[in-house]
C-alpha cells in the first residue's frame, strides 16, 4: 500500500489568527472546527492538493516554549509548499511583512527553494521546480 502525507498538525495560541494567515498567503479555506479534548478546538484547513492543514489550541496547563523557526532544528524541521513563481511569492510575502529565513536559492539545477516563517514559528519551505 502506497502512503501519503495525511496532515500536519500545528499548536497554536491563537488558531483563529494562524488559520486567517494560511488563508491569506496560501489560499487555504477553512472546512471545519470541532472540540477534540475538552479546552481545545481544532481548525481544519483545506490546500489545493492531498494534504490537510490542522490547527489545534494548545491545552490549558502546557508550556508555552516553542522552538524557534530555524533551519536544522531537531524533531519536525519544516513542511513545504510547492509554487510556480517563487520570486512572486517571496516579493508578496515580504511586503506583507512575513520574515525570509533563507532567501530564494538554486538548490538543483531547475529546482529553486526558499523558506519563510509561518505563524507559531513554524518553518515553511517554498519550492518551484522547472
């Protein structure tokens, strides 16, 4: 049996304002919000594509530490999202104010990769393939 990336699920403070930023700078729409564990909710958030966006509160009494949005950190570094116009992408999302972690880069020739940082501090990588 083949497997695909299901989701990526994110913690957030505030889930409402991460879930208006996927929408803004990705398109992402919003399909459904329910209670998982009592306190929490749980956006789910649907990209052009198979893989799903969840954004879920954190749970009352857990610490707020977060690792930084940094490249080469342990556990779940960062996720990707592919674009057919990087330059584009990068220029809107830095005159929305949205911090570039690494500028837009030729990794392979044809392959062009950039990584910004989401909401949470979560590391987002953009990849433009010839």
């Amino acid at each position: 049996m083949p497997y695909t990336i299901n989701h990526v699920h994110i913690r957030s403070q505030d889930p409402h304002k991460s879930a208006a930023w996927y929408t803004k700078h990705f398109d992402a729409k919003l399909v459904s919000e329910r209670t998982v564990m009592p306190g929490t909710i749980t956006l789910g958030m649907e990209l052009e594509g198979s893989c799903r966006l969840n954004i879920s509160s954190k749970q009352e009494g857990t610490p707020d530490t977060r690792p930084s949005a940094e490249l080469n950190r342990l556990g779940l570094e960062h996720f990707g999202f592919h674009t057919d116009d990087i330059t584009g992408d990068l220029a809107r999302l830095e005159a929305d104010g949205v911090r570039v972690v690494l500028p837009e880069t030729e990794f392979t020739p044809g392959t062009r990769l950039a990584y910004i940082e989401g909401p949470d501090d979560v590391l987002i990588e953009l990849v433009q393939r010839r």
